[in-house]
C-alpha cells in the first residue's frame, strides 16, 4: 500500500453495514420536543464520508419495509452511494436518537431489536459483488445484529483477501449491544483476513487485546499479520503503523471548537479509505482522516456535517 488494486474495479468502497433512522435533537433527549430527521450509523457515516469527497461508494445492507423505507433509501442516493444491493424486508429500520449536548458526555438512545440489519445473511454476498471495489470495509456494529450478518461478513472478508480487494474493519466495541466474549470471537474470526484495521485506545483496545498503549497496540497487530494499523486516540488523533514505520498524528489547532464527537471517529475511518483508494499511503490518508473528523466535530451532527471536499 499504496497499491494498484489490480484489476480495474468499479468502486472504490464497498460498506457491508447497517442503515438506522436518526433524529438529532437540540437539548437532552428526554425534554426534547424536536427532532431534525436524518439517516445514520456508524457504518453508514464511513460510506457517506468517503462518498462525499467524491469516492465511488457501494453500500450493501438491507432496509425495512416501514415509513421509513423511501426515506432512507433516496437519502442514500442524494449523498451519490450506490444501493443496487440494498434489499427491502419485512419489518422495522432501527433507529436511535441522539442529542447535540455540547459537553463531553454524550447523549444517545438506540432502538434496534429486531431491526432490518439482522434480514443480512451470506446469501447477500457473492465473489462478483465484492470484486467489484477496491477495498472492502465492515465493523462489529453489523456483526452485532445478528449470527447471519457475522457470517454475512465473514464470507465478504474471505471472498475479499481471495480476490485481492483491500479488507478494512472497525472492531468499534459497544457492549450495550453484545458481550465482550461474543465481540472478542467474532473480531478473532476474521481478523486474518484484515488489511487495514481501526481500533481505539485506551479503552477497547485494553478489553480486546489487553493493550492500552497505542504503540503496542500496533506491535500485536504487526504480531498477527496486518498490514495497516491505524490506532485512533480521540482528542490526540492517531498513530498509523505501516511497513514498518510508525507515526504519529495530532489533531492540529481548530477554527472552531470540536464540540460534536458523536460518530468522528467512521468520519475518520471514511476519510482515510477514500484517501487510499486515491493511490496515497496510509500516512498522508490518517492527515485527510483527521481533517475529516475535526471538521465534523466542529460542524455538528448529522451526515450534512462531513465534508464535501478536500479542504
């Protein structure tokens, strides 16, 4: 990396993931009368990100068949993501609420049992959908959902170290959602078919690989073949390991404050694919990763916060 991808591909990205309903309101959730209505997810942000700074991005997921199907489906389309292969189902989209409290504590309330992400199964996936892109990017949120969306990524990941297509993931652990054993067996199941892997310290990083140190963070993963190593540190940005060279990356002074952290950090993530699908080296892609994350930091919630370009 940088590499030549190969064959020619048709996409730069291709996000395997969910798609939830969002809605922001001013104050805390529970006194709030107002919603502003967006779509949203941790995965979602990575594809949208990437998309609007002008990568070609395929989103594969599945969408269900409520009051909120249209909606998400042409919002997906306006921010230019391809949704060939997002299926419809019975049942509900999940959905979750999140406030734009400007403290350092953040105000979130989900709704998803039983939600259109766990309709995703290995019967999503084939050889010719995933050679379709250049990288190929899931996070534990869709493997959180449901034992056929593991598998679903689990054969995405295979099909892609196969055919050569950048394999990217998240472990993103969130335990309101599954258990720290069930997260830590699913990371390990595809964790030899990862390229390029984003995972944050010191937290998840302690409870998933007993590591709280960036640096050693980078040597387990070196430890177990991957590539790329991009360790992301919230306010002290990042450090990237990469054929064997290790640098480190601050968040640089803000025009304005960074006061909207919610979902900076698949910002990131968006930003630095895109970067890389670009020919760059995983280096300069964490220098537009950050610039990407402060800049929906400092512009608020929702998808119409990341940027449009390079800048």
């Amino acid at each position: 990396m940088p590499q030549s991808f190969g064959n020619i591909r048709d996409f730069d990205l291709i996000v395997l993931g969910e798609v939830l309903a969002e809605f922001t309101c001013e104050n805390d959730i529970t006194n709030s009368s107002t919603f502003r209505r967006d779509i949203g997810g941790s995965d979602l942000y990575v594809a949208a990100a990437a998309a609007r700074l002008g990568s070609g991005v395929r989103f594969v997921s599945a969408i269900g068949r409520d009051p909120f199907e249209s909606f998400i489906r042409d919002r997906l389309i306006s921010q230019g993501i391809n949704v060939d292969y997002i299926t419809t189902c019975e049942g509900s989209n999940g959905i979750y609420f999140l406030a734009d409290s400007r403290t350092e504590e953040r105000d979130y309330l989900y709704n998803r049992p039983g939600s259109a992400a766990t309709h995703i199964g290995p019967a999503s996936i084939f050889d010719t959908l995933v050679e379709s892109a250049k990288i190929l990017y899931a996070s534990s949120e869709l493997q959180s959902s449901s034992k056929s969306a593991r598998q679903a990524v689990f054969k995405a990941f295979n099909m892609a170290h196969t055919a050569g297509v950048m394999v990217a993931y998240d472990p993103n652990l969130r335990l309101q959602r599954w258990t720290l054993d069930d997260a830590k067996e699913v990371m390990w199941s595809v964790l030899p078919l990862i390229d390029v892997i984003f995972p944050s310290a010191p937290h998840e990083s302690k409870a998933l690989f007993g590591y709280e140190r960036p640096l050693d963070v980078i040597g387990f993963m070196w430890d177990h073949d991957i590539e790329t190593v991009v360790v992301k540190n919230g306010a002290n940005g990042c450090l990237v390991g990469y054929d064997k060279h290790i640098e480190e990356f601050a968040v640089p002074e803000l025009a304005k404050p960074f006061i909207y952290p919610s979902l900076a950090g698949s910002a990131f993530n968006g930003g630095f694919l895109h970067s890389i699908a670009r020919g760059n080296d995983p280096f300069t892609a964490a220098q537009t990763a950050i610039r990407v994350a402060s800049y929906k930091g400092m512009n608020g919630n929702g998808i119409v916060s990341l940027p449009q370009k390079e800048s």
